[in-house]
C-alpha cells in the first residue's frame, strides 16, 4: 500500500461531515430508541432482543448510508487528480481503485464497528441486558457484503458524474445513498413487499436483523399491525450480492470511459 | 523529449478550437510565452495528457500520451487542481506526493523555506486555505520536488515578490531536466538566456528562438522582412524584429499588452 491508503482513511474519517452525520447524528437516535421509544418495550428478553435487532438493522443502514455519502463526495471532489495521479505516479488506475476500496470499506467497517458497541452499551445501560448477535460471523459477513456494495454504489454515483459531464447534479447524486438509507429505515412503518427484495438497502437492514436476531426479517410495516411477510434470507443476500457484482462491473466499464473526459470538463461544484 | 503533432483541442461540444494546429518539440527547458487567454494552461493540460485532444498526436517520450499510465518521473506539473488528490495538510500532501512520484520531500522544503512559505503554514494549512502567492509556491515546490524528466510549470512567478522570483530562477536554472514553462511576464527573458522560447497567441503556438535572441527584439505591428517570428494577433500580422521599429519586447512587462497595442495600431 501506498501513504494514499493511509492518509485516505485518515482523511475520512477526520471527515466533519462522516462524524456528525454517520456517528453522532444516529448516535443520538440510538439514545432516542432506547430512552423514549424503548418505554413501551416489555422488560422481558425476548422482546428486548427483538428490539435491539430491529434498531440495528434500522439504525446501522442510516449509519452506513451517510459514510456512502461522504465516500462518494469525496470521489468526485478528486476525481480531477485522479487523472493525473494514475498516469505518472505509481498509483496505477488498478491500484488506486484497490487502495480507494480497501480505505473507504475499512472506514465502512469502522463505523459499523462503532455502531455496534454503541448499541450494545446504551441497550444494556437501559434494559439491563448485554444482547449479543445470535450469529456474529452471518452479522460479520453482512457487514463487509454491505460495505462493498455500499462503496461500488458510491464510486458509480461519482464516476456517473464525471462521465455524463453533469457537474451541476454532484451535490444532488452524492446525497442518493443516504436518501435510500432513509428509505429503507421507512420499512418499519412501511411494508415495501417485493420492493424488499429490489433495494439493496432494505436487504442490507434485513440481514443485519437476521443475523442479529437469528429470525427471518419482514418486507415491512414493522412497527404497524397486521400480518406480516416473512422474507427469505437466501434470495435477499442473492440480490444484495448481484447488486453488488453489477455495480463493480459498471464501475469498471466507467472508469475506462472516464479516461476520454478532459479535467477541465470535471467542474466541481 | 514531448512531441506534439498537427495538435486541435476544443472544450466539451464546442466546436472552435482553443489550440490549433500546434507542432512542437520540447526537447530541452523552454518558456512559453503569451498572454492570458492565449491557451497556454491548455497547451499543458494537453501535453500530460488531461485534457481531451481532437486531431493530431502527443509523443511523450514516444508513447503516445493518451496511453501513458502509471509512468513514475515522466511528467510533474504545479496544476493545484491536480495535486488536490486529498484534502490533507500541506505536509502531508508533500509526504504524500514524494510517496507516490519518488520525489524527494526534504527538497520540497528547502524550495518552500527559500519562498517564504514557512513550517508552520505546511503543518497547519491545506490547500485551498493558502494565499495565491502560497499556492502556486507550494505547487511548484511539489513539481519540482519529484525530479520528473520532464516539469510543466503554469505562471509558477505569479504573486511572487521579486526577491522570491530570483531565488525560484536559480532552482530552474539548476534543474537536471526538461522544464516547460508558461508566463504572460517578460521580464523572465533576461534571467533565461539559455532556454527556448515559443510564443503563443490565439491557440497557436509559434516558435521556437533561442531566448537570447529576444533581450533585443521589438515587437512590430507591420509585416517586417527578415523577422525574428512572424504571428497573428486579433487578425493582424505581427512581427518580432532584431532591430528597426515597434517596441522592446522586454519594455511590454506583460503580453497582455499586445492586444493593446494591436488596437492601437487599427486606431492609428
């Protein structure tokens, strides 16, 4: 690796924008479903550990969207040097994308890690009770499956930007994966059915209950009465996984057009 | 050495050219002389290979430059917008670009000392919370720093006071390479005797004479026999003469005031 890897995850996560909105800003919903909303939870295990896996589920894809932002704000806002650096330093165009993917997931996982412990801190302060994952390498192997999607998807939002010469759009595009965080996060209110399946950000908070809780998610309306729609774990981890799979393939296919577009074409704006 | 053949750029879907029929070769240190506007900045963006060419070729070396990646210590520019790879402090950004150039960061300080930018502005400051002065000081510092083959310097005295400009000519003068160099200032002439010089207006470039050839040379608003350079401003024919009429070259200060003078001359 080269001192870009490290002082690239240094950068990010010094990143003002990654700290208040990914860490503090859902730190502080944490607080609120554990202190407000978690009064009306009945104080036995069961109920509490259902509790604290639908907020993780909940609580970590706002977490995890937010640093998708920041990731593909900070693309587009270099994607100028990128040019220049791939051609006459030996950060090769292959090497730059490894090295920007292995920092931006490790801050992905990074910030999963700190949602994790926090979670488990306020809950056990509030219910008294330590709740574990029922399956912590299925929750592991989530995460990175999460992270990865969630950095193509953020590389292809900026690179989209650089091909389609549409600098005006950036700020708008780079807020997409947290707009989608948000709608996933909406799943506990509303029962999106085969739309479940469709997002991948409902995916990723629908394993991340699942391997939490070790019960099958459901498409949605959580919080609402009625019956609910068992998801199948298989097809959701299946859609992630193609999801993810189509995105490093379109990103590479952008990357290489990427090369025909003039610096002075990549405004920033 | 960089090679440019029968070279047309145009920005985006206009169809007018900034650069037209540019033939060229940088085989030695050369200043690109012209005023602001006149396509020097993307005569250099072409020339690593940043910008999007239209018709003709660029030999860097004998690779074609549209092909040229990951060439470690061919080419170094002072472009901020290309060394903002990161939003990191200056110091950093050196560490960084020594790193990743081969270049050699306890000489990007001396430079920076020797231009008044001092450590405590490196270790606190990032890129864009520098004075322009600072700016194109730590740029070109950065350029220099990685001892590429070949160095492009844009306007690298722009906000420089005097004193500072004389200290950076003496680290190009010493400079184990090719540097291409662009300013609209002529006084830079009488400090580079030994270089190159090519003048470029409009998008075309013209040239090369040897830069001693124009400590005399005077700038005519006729078609001259004999000149030194013939080139076309505003659609006029202008001559750069050994002796005879017109203006010092080096009186003019900057190249911008070529246009002025060609007004003045279809008033007079």
């Amino acid at each position: 690796m080269t001192r870009y890897f490290t002082l690239s995850l240094k950068t990010a996560l010094t990143r003002p924008e990654l700290i208040f909105w990914a860490i503090i800003f859902v730190e502080f919903w944490i607080l609120m479903w554990a202190y407000v909303f978690g009064v009306y939870i009945p104080a036995h295990e069961e109920a509490v550990k259902d509790y604290v896996s639908t907020a993780y589920g909940g609580l970590t894809i706002l977490s995890l969207s937010a640093t998708a932002t920041t990731i593909a704000y900070a693309l587009i806002h270099s994607s100028k040097s990128i040019k220049f650096v791939t051609k006459y330093t030996r950060l090769s165009p292959s090497r730059f994308m490894v090295e920007n993917a292995v920092s931006s997931i490790t801050v992905l996982l990074i910030v999963s890690a700190i949602m994790f412990a926090s979670m488990i801190i306020v809950f056990w302060h509030r219910f008294g009770l330590l709740v574990l994952p029922h399956n912590p390498p299925g929750l592991f192997a989530a995460t990175l499956l999460s992270a990865v999607f969630l950095y193509a998807f953020s590389s292809f939002l900026s690179l989209l930007i650089v091909v389609l010469r549409a600098p005006r759009s950036a700020s708008f595009i780079a807020f997409v994966p947290l707009m989608l965080g948000f709608l996933a996060y909406a799943s506990l209110w509303i029962d999106f059915r085969i739309i479940a399946y469709i997002s991948p950000f409902n995916c990723i908070s629908s394993l991340f209950y699942h391997y939490y809780s070790g019960k099958q998610p459901v498409t949605g309306g959580i919080f609402m009465p009625g019956d609910k729609e068992l998801m199948d774990t298989m097809l959701t981890a299946s859609s992630l996984t193609t999801w993810t799979i189509t995105l490093l393939i379109l990103d590479i296919i952008l990357l290489r057009r990427m090369r025909g577009v003039g610096i002075e074409e990549i405004r920033i704006v | 050495m960089i090679e440019v053949v029968d070279l047309e750029v145009s920005y985006g879907r206009s169809r007018k050219p900034v650069l037209r029929n540019v033939n060229a070769v940088f085989d030695c240190k050369s200043l690109v002389l012209g005023p602001n506007g006149s396509g020097k900045t993307t005569l250099f963006r072409a020339l690593c290979g940043l910008t999007s060419i239209r018709r003709g070729r660029i030999l860097v070396d004998g690779l074609d430059v549209e092909r040229i990646y990951a060439k470690t210590g061919l080419i170094m520019v002072n472009f901020p917008e290309v060394l903002s790879l990161l939003p990191v402090k200056i110091h950093d950004l050196i560490s960084l670009y020594a790193d990743l150039a081969g270049g050699d960061e306890a000489f990007a300080y001396r430079v920076l000392a020797d231009l008044g930018v001092g450590e405590e502005i490196l270790r606190s400051r990032r890129l864009h919370e520098l004075s322009a002065g600072q700016l194109k000081a730590v740029c070109t510092a950065i350029a220099l720093s990685a001892h590429a083959k070949h160095v492009l310097l844009d306007e690298p005295f722009e906000q420089l006071d005097p004193a500072r400009k004389s200290r950076l000519i003496r680290y190009l003068a010493d400079y184990d390479g090719i540097i291409i160099l662009n300013t609209h200032e002529t006084w830079l002439v009488r400090s580079l005797e030994d270089w190159r010089a090519f003048f470029m207006f409009e998008g075309i470039l013209y040239g090369p004479v040897l830069v001693r050839e124009l400590l005399e040379a005077r700038f005519s608003l006729r078609e001259e026999a004999n000149p030194i350079m013939r080139m076309m401003v505003s659609g006029r024919a202008v001559s750069l003469v050994k002796d005879g009429g017109g203006r010092p070259l080096l009186s003019l200060e900057s190249l911008d005031r070529v246009y002025e003078l060609a007004l003045e001359g279809e008033r007079g």
